[in-house]
C-alpha cells in the first residue's frame, strides 16, 4: 500500500514530530452571532460606524491615489493634481465598488468591520469574518452619504493633505462617526 505525500505530512506532523498537533490544543472559531439590527436594517449599525467611516476614508483615499499615480511623470518629479471632472469620477467609483472584502468578526466579544485599511491592533490567531449579505450595500450608501454631506472637492483636498487628513475629515468632528464611538468609551469607563 502505498500513500500519498500529502496523506502522510499530516499522520506524521500529529503523531511524530514534537509540538506536532497532537500536543496542541485545537484551534476553534465561530461566526459571530449578529443581532437583528445587524442582519435586517438597511443602515450601517451604530456600532460599527466609526469602521465603516475609516473603510470609506481608506477606499476613498486609495483611489484617488491610484488615479493620481497614473498621471505622475518620473521626469516631472512632482505629483500632477486630478481634474474636478476625474476626481469626481473616481469618488463616485470608489462608492459604487462591490465592498467584498469587507465583514464583521467578533475579537474579544466586540464585533468589528474589518477589511482592507481597518487593522486594528493585534491580529487573532483564527477568527471567522461574515462577508457579503447587507455590508456591501451599507458601505456603499455610507461612502455615498459621505460624498453627499463633504463634497467631492472638499474630499479632494482632504485627500492632498494625507489618508489621516481625509479620515480625520469624514470620521472626527463634532457630528463624527468616530467621535460618538470614542464618547461612548469614555461613557463605559
């Protein structure tokens, strides 16, 4: 009889070589239990907020940074600005993404949006992100909100000044999405 190598590693990994799985604890995650508001409504949760405000800074950011490197000459050796026609365009795309690869997973008993531009501290060894159903439709209506409320040329400025200016600009502020996250901290306290 004869097996094959991939059968083989794992026999031997947990039965043969020392710190092998069979003198580990198994690793376990589960899917985070959503409530109603976070499977029915339409709108961003409260709680999560202030991470789909930093995912819309983010994306925003990245695309008009990506926009702006298409148009940026080595020989120029400076950066050429983006037309309010083109700028407008790519805000309006970065809205109209698919959102795919953004989620909720819960770390600690605290469940998070996460995605691209929202690491966050320490990473856990394992955990269980649910993706797609309503997030990327909430992502895209708050990145629209967000388009709405600032405007584009305000955004475009935001975005010359760094991702921290642009996030600063759409999640700080008296009316901010993170600001109520940091007064409801503080509340806990």
């Amino acid at each position: 009889m004869r097996l094959s190598l991939p059968l083989l590693l794992p026999l031997l990994g947990a039965w043969a070589i020392p710190g092998g799985l069979g003198d580990r604890a198994p690793l376990t995650a589960t899917a985070p239990q959503l409530d109603d508001e976070e499977i029915y409504s339409v709108h961003m949760p409260t709680h999560l907020r202030c991470d789909a405000c930093r995912a819309v800074a983010y994306q925003m950011w990245q695309h008009l940074a990506e926009a702006e490197a298409k148009l940026h000459t080595p020989e120029s050796g400076r950066r050429r600005e983006l037309s309010e026609s083109v700028y407008t365009d790519v805000l309006d795309r970065s809205c109209s993404q698919s959102w795919q690869g953004y989620g909720v997973r819960e770390v600690n008993q605290v469940k998070r949006l996460t995605g691209p531009g929202l690491s966050k501290g320490p990473e856990p060894s394992i955990s269980v992100m649910v993706t797609g159903g309503p997030w990327p439709i909430r992502l895209s209506k708050t990145c629209l909100h967000y388009l709405g409320e600032f405007g584009e040329d305000q955004i475009y400025e935001a975005h010359h000044q760094g991702h921290a200016a642009l996030e600063a600009l759409l999640c700080g502020g008296s009316r901010g999405a993170c600001l109520e996250e940091a007064s409801i901290t503080r509340e806990e306290l």
